[in-house]
C-alpha cells in the first residue's frame, strides 16, 4: 500500500509541475521583456523594458521607436 501511495503522490508532484509551467507560459504570453518604445498623441515618448498586454502587441511599440 506504501509503494502505491508513494505512486500517487508523485504523480500529483509531476501534475502540480505542469500546471505551474503551463500557468507561467500562460502569463508571459501577455508581455514582452526587452527594450521597447512608444509615443503618446501628444508625442511624448514612453520607454519600457517590460511591456503588459491585455491582448495583442500593439504595432507602435517596438524596439525601432527607441532611436
């Protein structure tokens, strides 16, 4: 009966490790790390190395907007 739950809880450690992988790789799908630029309307420029989104990059912001 040990040798069966010992099987069991390792399989739970293993599930428990995907799910956090597959939480992480979730999460940082929605951002994007590296040096990257933008500019508001009134032309004022925004500079970020970590960058949040809610749904896809915007076309705006982008590593060539920095110079």
């Amino acid at each position: 009966m040990n040798i069966m739950f010992a099987w069991v809880l390792h399989q739970r450690r293993q599930m428990n490790k995907l799910f956090l992988v597959l939480a992480l790789l979730f999460a940082l799908s929605a951002c994007s790390i590296g040096p990257k630029c933008t500019y508001t309307q009134e032309g004022t420029k925004i500079s970020s190395w970590f960058w949040i989104f809610s749904g896809e990059q915007p076309d705006d912001i982008s590593k060539n907007n920095c110079n």
